[in-house]
C-alpha cells in the first residue's frame, strides 16, 4: 500500500484520462467511470465515479504497480485547501474510516474546488 504520509509521494498535475485511466481500466467493475486522473513523476491518481485509485509505479522498470482502491463510501470528512500568493499547491485531505487520514498535494493548475465538489456528489 502506498504510504499516504510522505508528503512527495504525490505532487500532482492533471494528466489525461485517455493515457492513464487505461492503466486501470482492467480493475474497474461494471458501470464505473474515470472521471479525472492526475500524476505525478511516475505515481498517479484516478478518480471514478465509485473511488479513487491511486497507483504506485514500482521498481526500474515501472512494470510492477500498486494499486490502492480507496472507495468514497468509506469517507468520513474531507477538506480542501486551494493555493495561495507564496504557497503555489493545493491539497485534498480525506479521512477513511479504518484506514485515516489520506493527503494528495495537487499543482496549482489544478482546480482543487471541483475535486472538492466532485468528491461532495459522491460522499454526501
């Protein structure tokens, strides 16, 4: 599992669902949809209309991945934090009951209010 705790596991950029979505295209179930995917150096994560996933990209090669399936439905809390003048990144905390508290730092090209209301529509 990814360690959520390292804050340079994940500085995130929009990346284009079309590219990364397909990599988890394969563990998706019936009915659900990439909705956004962002990525880092070489970790990424996607989010669905059911979960997020975030992907570890693992050894020299990259062929070995993690995948971490962290479904809305366990969701207890969740904030956001937009950039500001002098801090330029964003940030996505989410509280998960048995597994606690995920924090995703996102660029400030990304538009940290639509993923909080994205994640909204599907916890509330």
């Amino acid at each position: 599992m990814i360690d959520f705790d390292k804050a340079t596991v994940f500085k995130l950029s929009p990346a284009d669902p079309d590219g990364v979505g397909k990599s988890v295209a394969p563990i998706l179930i019936g009915g659900e949809q990439v909705l956004s995917c962002f990525k880092g150096v070489r970790d990424f994560v996607v989010f669905t209309n059911k979960r997020l996933i975030a992907v570890n990209v693992q050894g020299m090669t990259g062929r070995k991945r993690d995948f971490t399936s962290l479904p809305y439905s366990k969701i207890q809390a969740f904030s956001i934090e937009t950039a500001g003048t002098f801090d330029l990144d964003a940030e996505l905390e989410l509280w998960f009951s048995g597994l606690g508290k995920v924090r995703l730092e996102f660029r400030g090209s990304s538009d940290i209010r639509q993923i909080g209301q994205m994640i909204a529509t599907y916890v509330l």
